[in-house]
C-alpha cells in the first residue's frame, strides 16, 4: 500500500522555522494534488495548504505569508517550510495526498511540531 512519510519536525522557539517533508513510497505524485493539515490539542484537524500537480498553491488564512508549500516531484517529496512560528502552531501536522491509487484522500502517520520558549 502506498504510504506517505512526515519528517522535519521538532521543537522550535516562537519566531523560528521548520521545514517539513512528505515522501512517497514508490509512487510518484507528479499526478496528485498534495497538502498539509494540522491538529492540535483538543482541536479538530486544521486543513493549511494545497498545490496542485501544476503548482497552484492555497493557504488557511491562519498560515498564509508564514508558510509555503512546494512540492519536488523529481524527488517525490512534498515540503510545508514554516517560518515566523507561533507557539499556536504546535500540533501533529500531517500530509495528505488526494486520488492516489483510487483512494479519495491518503495520509501520512504525522510529524510533531513544538513551539515553545
């Protein structure tokens, strides 16, 4: 089964960034639009940005001009770099990827990000 793998989390402090990475197993993702949602504790999953297969990016409102969303798809990785953090971005943030394998949406298992002086 395909499987989408979260890394580049961490603790950071208010102010500072992180890059994170969503790779594909064995599957490119050139076809498929990608994207980014977060949950923090005690909240509902927060969906934060998209791009599609040529680029096109969207952003919650929460995260626009703080993050961006790229996708490499010579590398089959997908990044959310994160900048100017807040300690109200903590949360697991998780990729997603839409009409993989017939599949309506996949996600991956979820990085932790840690904001905090």
């Amino acid at each position: 089964q395909v499987q989408l793998v979260e890394s580049g989390g961490g603790l950071v402090q208010p102010g500072g960034s992180l890059r994170l990475s969503c790779a594909a197993s064995e599957i490119g993702l050139r076809l498929h639009t990608m994207g980014w949602h977060r949950q923090a504790p005690g909240k509902q999953r927060e969906w934060l940005a998209a791009i599609s297969p040529n680029s096109n990016t969207n952003y919650a409102d929460s995260v626009k001009g703080r993050f961006t969303i790229s996708r490499d798809d010579a590398k089959n990785t997908v990044y959310l770099q994160m900048d100017t953090l807040k300690p109200e971005d903590t949360a697991v943030y998780y990729c997603y990827g839409d009409y993989i394998s017939g599949r309506r949406r996949t996600w991956g298992q979820g990085t932790q990000v840690t904001v905090s002086s």
